[in-house]
C-alpha cells in the first residue's frame, strides 16, 4: 500500500536521505512517469503518478 502525495516535491520528500536517482520512465508532468531511486543498503524506491493513461495529479512512493 502506498500513501499518495499532492505533488512531485512532497512524494520526493519522503525519500530516505541517502536515496539516489537511478532511472525514471515517461514524460514530468505526464500520466505514468515514474522514477527509481536506490539507497545505501540497495532498497528501490519509485515516484510515480499513475498509470500511462491517467491523468497523473496524484504522486505516489513505493519501496520496491
């Protein structure tokens, strides 16, 4: 289960601080951009809004 977020900076805030970016798929500001992000110890973490053919205004992050 994941918490969702109003916008990019507040998902992102919730990142651990040693979490680094390592890839993100789609368009900012589109339906289904996401990225992954890794900390320290290996954990994956993804930002996402949505699937590709919502809208995307709500954020969502996800240990992976």
């Amino acid at each position: 289960m994941s918490t969702t977020y109003p916008s990019y900076s507040d998902a992102a805030a919730q990142l651990p601080a040693d979490a680094r970016w390592s890839a993100s798929f789609g368009n900012p500001g589109e339906g289904g951009y996401c990225e992954y992000h890794r900390d320290q110890a290996g954990r994956r973490y993804i930002i996402s809004n949505g699937k590709w053919c919502d809208l995307g205004t709500e954020w969502t992050v996800q240990e992976a």
